[in-house]
C-alpha cells in the first residue's frame, strides 16, 4: 500500500506492508507471556535480594552467628552479583537470552536449594555467592541485551 502526499512543494511517500492480524497477534502474545515470566522471575529475585533472610535471629542462633559474621554472609551476595553484571550481559547476547535466562534460574534454584541445606556459615557463603552470580544474568540478560533491544 502506497500513500503519498505534498504540502508547501515537499513531497512525502509512504510505504506499507499489510500484514494479517494473526500473524501480528501469535507475535505478540508470546512476547507478553515471556514478559510476565521476566517480570515475575525479577520480582521474586528483588524481594529475595532485599529481604534475604527473614529469619535472622533464628539462623544466627542456630550456626552461633556474631554480627558481623552475619553481615558478612549477607553482604558476599552482593560481591558476585556485581561483578557478573557485564557478564551476564554478555553472555547473552553471545548465547540467546532464553538460554542464559533458563540456565540462570536453574542454578538459582539450585542454589536456593543448597541454602537450605546449608550446616556451616561457610557454605551459607558460598551459597550466596553462588546466588548473586545465577541471579545477575537474570536481569541483565533479560531486559540489556541487544538481542531484545535491537
């Protein structure tokens, strides 16, 4: 479809292509679906992050916790998480974000696993530093990469 107009001696051409509306509307449902997904994966990743352990007193009782050990392991969280922020990026604009996204989640639910089962505030450490590098690519992969972005 062609459309064309001049005003004050100028010219304007437009081009367009009709495309049917199915094939606009499977395009687009699957984009709100991968959307809500991230959307609810970082929600869930935010609420961790800034709460990340609600049972404070119970843990620390339990691993003989001082507060600065405490601080500790709540900060090593942060360490990974920062610095995997470029590459998280980069890792999925190389791969495909879904596949870095997927592999994320998955190491990020193994390492909620592993906290769980954690018997020393030294594996509560490495835990959360596993955790801050599984979480990271998550966002970053997710809503930086140029792949979605163009």
């Amino acid at each position: 479809m062609n459309f064309a107009a001049t005003r004050l001696g100028v010219t304007i051409t437009v081009q367009a292509e009709v495309v049917p509306a199915q094939a606009l509307a499977g395009k687009t449902a699957v984009r709100w679906k991968i959307f809500v997904l991230m959307l609810f994966l970082i929600t869930i990743n935010y609420i961790r992050s800034c709460f990340p352990f609600r049972g404070d007193a119970a843990y620390s009782k339990e691993f003989n916790l001082d507060a600065a050990t405490q601080g500790f392991i709540l900060s090593s969280f942060f360490w990974t998480y920062a610095f995997m922020q470029v590459p998280g990026g980069m890792l999925a604009d190389k791969y495909k974000p879904r596949i870095v996204i997927a592999a994320a989640t998955v190491g990020w639910g193994l390492f909620q696993a592993l906290a769980a089962a954690s018997t020393s505030s030294f594996m509560l450490v490495l835990t959360r530093l596993g955790l801050g590098a599984t979480e990271t690519p998550i966002i970053s992969g997710g809503w930086a990469s140029s792949t979605l972005c163009g």
